[in-house]
C-alpha cells in the first residue's frame, strides 16, 4: 500500500511545477496549462485525504474541481482565441486591453 506521505509529495512536486508555470512563463496558454496542473495537485491530495481518512467528502470535492476546471478551461481557450485573432500575440504581458 502507497503512503499518504507518497501522494502528499506528488502533490507538492505538481503544485510547485504549476506555480513556477504561472510565475515564470509568459504564455497565455502555457499559464492557463500551469493552473490546470495546480488543480489536479490540489485534486490529488483531496482524494487521498479521503482516502486515509474513509471519507467520501475529499472525493466530492474533486469532482467538483474537475467540472469548475473544465468551464475555466474553455472560457480561458475562449478568451486566447478573441485575443490571438485581435492582436497576434499570446504573450500575457502584451496584453494591456483594458488600460485607456
């Protein structure tokens, strides 16, 4: 059997890659992927809590993130495409559509 330690470790290990994502990369896409990575940490650790812990709850709320990660997923594509298709450009700190 797998500790809960293992599972913890991985989290972290995932966690911290999406967080250097969204710190260090300038690509929208790239920042948006980092935040998906950043959820499914957050997920992998909800779900072994529960696990440990005989608790359906962890795991419920893993689906949950799952259904908001797909909508911000979507919306977050949504928005690359408007921006690509007005500037032609994906880099975040090019993006200054809304200062006068």
């Amino acid at each position: 059997m797998v500790p809960l330690s293992a599972y913890i470790a991985v989290g972290a290990v995932l966690f911290i890659t999406g967080m250097l994502g969204v710190l260090i990369r300038r690509n929208f896409i790239i920042v948006l992927m980092s935040v998906e990575i950043m959820l499914n940490a957050a997920n992998i650790n909800l779900v072994a809590f529960s696990y440990y812990l005989e608790s359906m709850a962890g795991q419920l709320v893993a689906l949950f993130i799952i259904a908001i990660a797909a909508g911000e997923a979507a919306i977050g594509l949504a928005i690359i495409i408007v921006v690509f298709r007005g500037k032609i450009s994906t880099n975040v700190d090019e993006m200054n559509l809304l200062k006068w």
